[in-house]
C-alpha cells in the first residue's frame, strides 16, 4: 500500500522513519495539513516532500531521531485548531508543520506560537502572518499568499491583456489571490468572482465569462477544484480560445487528472520541475522514484521545509530548547533549496524568483510545467515592513 493510499487519519499517526523509531524520539513534529475530501491532493504532496526530505537527511535531522504525529484538518478550521492543541497539548510536539489552506492556519496561529511551539508552514501564507502578526516562531518555506498571484498579473500586463476576469474561492487565500494579481495588472477587471470552497460546478460562471468577452481569464482554484474548473472551461469551448492564466491551479496534483485539457495553461511561483539547480534535479528524480509521480510545489516546499529544519537543527546540537538560538540558525539555515537561491525575510517568509511556466508536453507524452521567464527576481511579499522581527 503506497502513502497515498493510507487513509487520513483525525488521531495522530507515527511513522518509523527507517528503522523503526526508538520508544521516545528525541525531536517530535507534528504534522497537520488537509489530508481528506477535494483538498486532500495538497496536503498528501506536503506530506510526502517533507518525508523525502527527511530521508535525503539520512532518516534523522540534525543528527536526531524523529517521530511524525500527523492528523487531518478535513480543511475545517474547528477541526484545525483541535488538531492543534490536541498536538501541543498531549503530544507534545516541539514542532509543527504542514498546513494547506489559509483559514485553518488563521485558526490555529495563535494556539501554536504562543504556546512557544516553532510553526513550520510549506503552503499557506495569509497576509497578517507575514505582516503585524508575525512570529519569532513562525516559517515559511512557501510564500505569502498575493505573491505568485502578483507575478501572473504582471505577466498579464507584459503580455498585453487589457480586459481580464478574475475568479477564486471565497476564503482568505482566494481573496489575497486576487489582491496580488490586482496590485501589478495595470488593466481593466471586468468582474471579480468569488465561488464556494469546494464548489464542484462552475457552469454559471463560464458562461458570464464567455459573455463578457475578456482578453484572458485569471483562477486560483487549489486541488479538486481546480480539476473542475478547467475541464469545465475546456467543455464550454474556451480553452485555446481565451488564454486561461492561473495560480495553483495546474500543478502535480491536478495534471494528472487534466493531462492534454491543460495544454497551454499559464501558471507562476518560485518553483518547477524542470529548474536546472543541483537540488531539484535530485528532488524530482527521488519523488518520481519514490511515489511514482512528478511532484507538484506543495511537495517541494515540504522538501525544502525539511532540509531548512535538518540545517537548523544541525546548528544547534540538534536543540529546541534554547528558542531563540533556534530561530537565528533557521534564519540563517544554509540548505540546497529545490528553487535555488533561498533566504528568510525578516518576516521569515521566503526571499525568491517567480516565474512564468505554461503546461507543455513532456518527452514521455504526458504533461508538465515548463518555465518561460522569470518575472520577479528576488521577491519580497508586500506585507514583510509592517513585522517588527528584525
């Protein structure tokens, strides 16, 4: 049975990491993201990079024994923030990691880091984290929210697109989504569409889409939902015929079900397949043989979360007690990153390129992202000047 066929669990799981794990490990993670129902794609990526991660360290980081508590947050923030404290709490986790959707990381925030407990995102990235709320405890090896939206609107201004509709789910993430394509495409927005979490038809939207006659059309729509909208625009006859621009949307969790649907989608973020580092020629060939599929940037960014822990840790003895020792070496963890260059911004949100990548064949007939450009170099999200860390 692979992973991904292990049903998520609501009660903790601990997982041997080689061998199998001593009675009491000497670092203990808590691992809590969306593991179950349309969402469930994101966290199982996160999940899976972050345990490639920790073998690529030798099964140990920092030279330490690990154990693994891992739950499901079913992308219900009650739910999060029981898991949560259920972690700190009983568990006792000295770290915790993962988190897929936005809402449920708001939910859970303030349990975790003030609880002391060092919060290690891979996906979500809500403007107030990275903002007046952010954390000495708190990291990200993904992004703030608005970022990769930011690059597609100011690809959609270099390519010329002067009417464009606007559509993402009506949750945090979906509306920083489309802050960010706003705040860089100079054009005209003919409409600004929230939808449902987890809406399975989008009839009613592609239709006043193809009425409006826009000159491209931005989504934000993660896992399942996803899947449905573009198939969906492509049964309505637009695709190839209104350039469909995205932001986690297209990626290794949703390719495989859209295969040559997808062909010709733009997408943007730090991360892709095929960039030509070191890092990630050899994080791409080991998930592949290890999961029997190419992995999508959630997976990478749990790879490199465990790679920035491993880096830390190594620093410190293996150490969490001393907190603030903790989070300087983290600051300063040097680790090949799958993106290439990586560094922490005061707010400890990542410092990086953003790209521009179109979904293309591969060699071996089947689909993948392609990067085109580089669209930022080394970008900052806009929130890092209202933290106070330093």
């Amino acid at each position: 049975m692979t992973l991904r066929a292990i049903p998520a669990l609501a009660a903790g799981v601990c997982l041997a990491l080689g061998a199998a794990l001593p009675a009491q490990a000497d670092i203990k993670i808590g691992f809590l993201a969306t593991l179950s129902g349309p969402g469930g794609t994101l966290g199982q990526d996160q999940y899976d990079g972050f345990m490639l991660g920790i073998d690529a360290a030798g099964g140990k980081l920092g030279g330490q024994a690990v154990q693994i508590v891992r739950e499901d947050d079913q992308l219900k923030p009650e739910v999060g923030r029981q898991a949560a404290k259920k972690l700190i709490e009983r568990d006792r986790v000295q770290v915790l990691t993962g988190l897929s959707f936005s809402n449920v990381l708001m939910a859970v925030y303030r349990d975790v880091v003030n609880s002391g407990t060092v919060l290690l995102v891979n996906n979500a990235g809500p403007s107030q984290i990275a903002g007046e709320m952010c954390s000495p405890f708190y990291f990200s090896t993904s992004w703030q929210n608005d970022q990769q939206h930011e690059a597609m609107g100011k690809y959609a201004q270099q390519k010329g697109y002067k009417r464009v509709a606007l559509l993402a789910p009506n949750y945090q993430a979906g509306r920083e989504a489309l802050i960010g394509f706003k705040r860089y495409f100079e054009g005209e927005i003919l409409s600004e569409t929230y939808t449902q979490v987890n809406q399975p038809d989008y009839s009613v939207e592609i239709t006043q889409l193809r009425n409006s006659n826009p000159d491209a059309v931005f989504i934000f729509y993660p896992g399942g939902m996803g899947v449905n909208f573009v198939k969906q625009y492509h049964q309505a006859g637009m695709m190839g015929k209104v350039p469909l621009l995205s932001g986690s949307t297209v990626d290794g969790t949703t390719l495989p079900a859209l295969q040559d649907i997808a062909l010709g989608v733009m997408s943007a973020g730090p991360w892709s397949p095929d960039l030509p580092n070191p890092a990630n020629r050899s994080f791409v060939e080991q998930f592949r043989k290890k999961y029997g599929r190419t992995p999508s940037h959630y997976a990478a960014y749990g790879y490199d979360s465990a790679q920035a822990l491993n880096a830390a840790l190594a620093a410190t003895g293996g150490r969490l007690d001393d907190k603030k020792a903790f989070e300087q070496a983290m600051v300063k963890a040097n680790f090949p990153s799958v993106r290439g260059g990586f560094r922490f911004n005061n707010n400890h949100f990542p410092v990086s390129n953003y790209y521009a990548f179109e979904v293309v064949r591969d060699p071996a007939g089947g689909v993948t992202l392609a990067t085109r450009e580089t669209v930022f170099p080394d970008h900052q999200d806009p929130y890092h000047g209202k933290c106070k860390l330093k």
